[in-house]
C-alpha cells in the first residue's frame, strides 16, 4: 500500500505565454506603419480633391458675376460720357438758340427802322401830311413756335408842334369770328400781361409799342379765326386816330 501521507505536496506552478518577436513579424509591423503614414496625406489629398470638386460650381459662378460687374461697370462709365457729351450738346444748343433770338429781334428792329423810315416818307408825300395829329404810320404780326401766339409790333408817330408831348392810350382790337359767329377780342382777352386800358403813349415824335416783350403777343383762344386788327388811339375818351389792319402774319400795312 502505498503511504499518501508521507508524499511531498505538489508545488504550483505560474504559466507565462510571451509570442515570439520574430523578423518577418517585426517586417509586418513596419509595413503596417508605413501604409498608415502614406494613407494619411493621401487621404487628405483626396478630401482636398473632392473639396475643390464641390467648389468649382461656386468658383465659376463668381469668376462669371465677377466678370458681369466689370461689363457693368463699363457699361455705366460709357453711359455716363455719354450723358456728359448729351449735356454739352444741350448746352451749345441752348447757347445757339439764344444767339439765333437775339439775330432774329436784331433784324426785325432793323427792319423795323426800315418801315420807320419809310413810313416817314409816305407820310410827307401824302396831302395830308402836315396836318396836326397822330399817326399810325406801321403795323407788324408775326407768327411764333405755338400755333395760337402772335408777336406784334405797332409805330405810332405825330405831326404838329415839336415841343408837345403826346399822351394817350392805344386800343388793340382783334376782329374775327369765334366758332362761327362775329366776335371782337381785346388786349385784356388776347394778352395776359396788358390790362383793359391799353397800351400808354408817351412821345413827342415817335414810339414803337409794346415795349415790353411780354405784352408783345397775342394768344388767340381756340375755335377763333382773326381777319382784322383795329388800332384806337385815345385820350380823355376822345378818340386821337383809328385804323384797321387786316390779319396778315409776318407784317401789316393800312
């Protein structure tokens, strides 16, 4: 029989596994390594990539907006030299125009003399022509832009005593027929700038009226056809001289 009791007892015992570190091992751990170094800036190379990709639409559509706002740009800077050259043209015109008025009542005062003169001188070869008294020696109408506005120029002069002086009223009367019927219109209706007593006379031996250049025309209401002016010179209610004109634009004579 065999004595269990006098057996040694069994020592324990501790296992420890350690892997064997190997060279291809060591090999594969490097390799490893090394792919992940190369995977990172790939990665980020291809993230960069797909991030311009994505942007390239954008980046196109502002190169072309961009381009857009220098075509505008261009766009306004030649409008605006041409709004400039426009103001400069309209300023010449202006200038031109203002010239050309000035020309044009040059020439009608010219002719105006003209007619004076030679009123003058139709009056000294009539067989009245020394008899005292005042005269209406010249009559003008002229048409104007507006189809309704009349310019009109009147020379009243006097015989008689030289150191007189003549004071009176002028009435300007425009004979016609108004949407058919006989009318008579005065300065009162026709300018806006005289009133109902006429035109004032102060001279001693002649007088081109109206002075003014706004009393100087004649706005005819609508629906009016003129055939006749009449010309009343008064003073203290007597008449001094009448005389009718017919409606003849650009100048009149009795």
């Amino acid at each position: 029989m065999i004595d269990f009791k006098r057996r040694r007892p069994l020592r324990e015992h501790s296992v420890t596994i350690h892997p064997r570190d190997t060279k291809a091992l060591r090999r594969w751990k490097r390799g490893v390594i090394i792919l992940l170094l190369m995977l990172v800036p790939v990665s980020a190379w291809q993230g960069w990539e797909a991030a311009q990709r994505a942007h390239q639409p954008q980046e196109l559509e502002r190169q072309a907006l961009v381009e857009r706002q220098a075509q505008l740009v261009r766009e306004v800077e030649e409008w605006r030299q041409r709004y400039h050259q426009l103001e400069v043209d309209l300023l010449v015109a202006k200038d031109a125009a203002v010239e050309g008025r000035e020309t044009v009542h040059e020439l009608e005062a010219q002719l105006f003399k003209v007619q004076q003169s030679l009123a003058q001188y139709q009056g000294v070869l009539a067989p009245s022509a020394m008899a005292p008294g005042l005269r209406i020696q010249a009559f003008e109408l002229h048409g104007t832009e507006t189809a309704n506005v009349f310019r009109y120029k009147v020379m009243v002069s006097r015989v008689g005593n030289e150191s007189d002086t003549v004071q009176a009223r002028l009435q300007v009367h425009v004979v016609g027929e108004q949407d058919g019927k006989p009318a008579t219109l005065g300065l009162d209706a026709l300018s806006g700038a005289t009133d109902e007593n006429g035109l004032a006379l102060d001279f001693r031996y002649f007088q081109v009226v109206p002075a003014n250049s706004e009393e100087a025309t004649l706005t005819l209401p609508e629906g009016f056809v003129p055939q006749q002016v009449k010309l009343i010179a008064s003073k203290d209610d007597t008449t001094l001289v009448e005389q009718t004109f017919d409606w003849t634009v650009t100048g009149a004579t009795p």
